[in-house]
C-alpha cells in the first residue's frame, strides 16, 4: 500500500521517517518530496509498505501524532491523476 503522510516537519530525514513505519512492519521504501530547485521538503512523504494489514496498523498508529513538533497527517495515497 501507498501511503501519504502531510504536514511533515522539513527537519525529518528519511532514515526517521522510515524507523518510525518500520514500527508497524515491513517497509518498502519511504521517499520525502523535495523541491526540484532547493532540494528542502516540500513538507510530504510517501512510504510503501507491502502488507495491507501493517500500513493500515501505520496510518492508525501515526495519524495526528508529533513527529519533531509536527502534527503528522497520515492516510493511504490516492492515486496520481492521469495527465494530458
């Protein structure tokens, strides 16, 4: 499953943002959304997980919790929309 997680504090790296999925099972990958110029957060992640039931268990157990003074949105990632 795909999930989306908001409101990401920028100071969080991927290493935290993994360690803290990994809490709730196998983690596939976890990728923060940086700025193509920048290169800081755009404040988002994705994190995929390969067990329905582990992410599920991640998107409760992570959702509204404080991850580096940030109130963490977290829920299954609705797929991109098709571009023209």
């Amino acid at each position: 499953m795909n999930i989306y997680v908001g409101n990401l504090p920028r100071e969080v790296t991927e290493t935290e943002l993994l360690e803290a999925f990994q809490a709730f099972g196998e983690v596939a990958s976890a990728k923060i959304i940086t700025d193509k110029l920048s290169g800081e957060s755009r404040g988002f992640a994705f994190v995929e997980m390969p067990t329905d039931d582990e992410a599920e268990k991640a998107i409760t157990g992570l959702n509204e919790t404080d991850m580096k003074g940030g109130t963490l949105n977290v829920n299954k990632a609705r797929p991109r929309p098709d571009r023209d």
